[in-house]
C-alpha cells in the first residue's frame, strides 16, 4: 500500500470512530460561541446526530475514487438542506458547526501526522482533499436551503395571496368578505390588491366587509383597511362594514380613525336588509341563491 493511500486511510479510520468525541467537541465550541442555542436540547440533540453522520461520511468518503465522493457528500447535503428547511431552521444557525468541524477534524489529521510520521506530502494531500469535500457539501447544502426555503415562501404567499380576499360572493352585484384571524401589514397589503381586482372581476357592486372573525387590529393595518374602502368607493362599490369588535372600536377612536364615514352594521344579516335583501333572508320559502 502506498504511503499517500495510508494516509487517507488511516485518517478516514479516525474519523468515523472519533466521530462521537469529536461531535461534543464541536458543540461544546459551537454553543460557547452562540450561548443562545444552548438552552435547547432538542437542537443539541439533532446537531450532534448530524454532525457525528456527517464526520464519518468525510472518513469514508477518504478513499473514494473520481467523483464518487462528492456524489456521496452533495446528496447527503441535499437530504439534510430539505430537513433543515422542514424543521425551520434558519441557514446561519444550520452552518454555526462548519468551521468548528474544520478545525477539530485538522486538529486530528495533525495528531494523526506526528503519530504515523505522514510526509509533508501526504498531510497536504488528505487536507486539501477534505477541504475540497467540506466545500462541495457546504455549497450543496446552502444552495439546496436557499431553493427550498424561497419555494416554501413562495407558495406561502401563494396562500396568503388567495386567502387575503376570499370575497364570497351572494347576489349578483353583492359580496361579503369574511376577514379571519390576524391580519398583519403583510397580509393588509395583499389585502388591497386582491379585494379590488376581485370586485372588479366579480363584477361587485356592494361589499360587506364582515369583521368579526378579527379580534384585534394595529392602528396602521386598521388605516390600510379603510384606505381600502376608500379604494372601493373610487371603483363605485358601496362597502358596509360589519362585526366590528368593542376593542377594534376603541383602537380606531383613540388614534383619531373617523368611522363616521363608514357604513356600519352590527352583522351581515343587517348589512343585507340595509341593501334591501332582508325579506329574502328572512322568507325560508324563498332561501337566496349562492353563487
């Protein structure tokens, strides 16, 4: 066997049976440097499994031909980006371990050096090629994170996009729409856009705006939600407002929100009569068509 091949083997060797004292080395380092991440268990649990998986696929990787050990190194990468993402956890904290491995793991291959008396050559040669593998797997995960992580936001906008403005519409010429939950700037925004283009597809001409699934509101998305009616009045849409909770009241009076100017009615019920379709929800004979 040649010396250069001992080398790599001999260092692959020490890598996937140190792999367990070397994992809490690098954690001990890690959550020294980021005393933040030290208060949860489950991270140190889950970092310590993937940091002794990742140190034994290095040393086994040692002794592969060609490109066999980047295959090996860039699907792993892949897998652990995908969990990452999943298990929401953000990039920088996912790559805190990288150069506390690198470090351990050249720690190691010096120890290694003066034991089995390596040359100059060897040494250089099992270093760069485990550099090159830490780069090829580092690159792979962050950019495998990176398409993941923008594909969930993407089809989280998607969502959030197509749930803004769920305009139900009632009678022809009338919608309501039914606002759930908490509406925050980003979902108010959207909001906006998706409110008027749909009226206008829709071809609405009288919107109840029912707000009783909100229990609370910020002075700002609460102005962007008349900002929204104003909108619609530009469009010649009537917009009667309902549901409006006492805390929502009070948040628009103590920041001088003048809802004066708005219709307001205490349930859709009303807000129906008040546009003249009372009599059809009251006659059980005659029930309205929904569309």
């Amino acid at each position: 066997m040649e010396l250069k091949k001992e080398a790599f083997v001999k260092v692959g060797q020490a890598l996937v049976e140190q792999a367990p004292l070397l994992s809490n080395k690098i954690l001990t380092q890690r959550f020294d440097r980021h005393p933040q991440m030290s208060g949860l268990p489950h991270d140190r649990k889950q970092s310590s499994a993937y940091i002794q998986e990742f140190i034994k696929l290095l040393g086994s990787t040692l002794t592969l031909e060609g490109d066999q050990a980047e295959i090996v190194l860039m699907n792993w990468s892949e897998q652990t980006a995908f969990y990452a993402v999943d298990y929401g956890q953000s990039l920088d904290v996912a790559m805190q371990p990288l150069p506390f491995i690198r470090k351990e793991i050249l720690i190691l291959i010096e120890e290694l050096a003066e034991t089995e008396a390596f040359s100059v050559l060897d040494v250089m040669s099992v270093i760069k090629n485990i550099d090159i593998n830490l780069d090829f797997a580092s690159h792979t995960f962050s950019e495998t994170y990176v398409k993941n992580h923008q594909m969930i936001v993407n089809e989280k906008n998607q969502a959030l996009h197509e749930l803004s403005g769920p305009i139900v519409p009632l009678f022809d010429g009338i919608g309501v729409l039914p606002l759930i939950g908490e509406i925050d700037h980003e979902r108010a925004e959207i909001l906006q856009i998706t409110t008027l283009e749909r009226c206008v597809e829709n071809k609405i001409f009288s919107l109840v705006i029912d707000l009783s699934g909100v229990h609370t509101l910020t002075p700002e998305v609460l102005q962007s939600i008349f900002l929204l009616i104003d909108s619609l009045r530009l469009l010649g849409v009537r917009v009667i407002v309902t549901g409006i909770r006492p805390e929502i009241a009070l948040t628009a009076s103590s920041f001088g929100i003048n809802m004066r100017e708005v219709q307001t009615n205490g349930n859709l019920k009303q807000a129906l009569s008040a546009l003249g379709y009372g009599k059809l929800i009251d006659n059980k004979n005659r029930p309205p068509v929904l569309r």
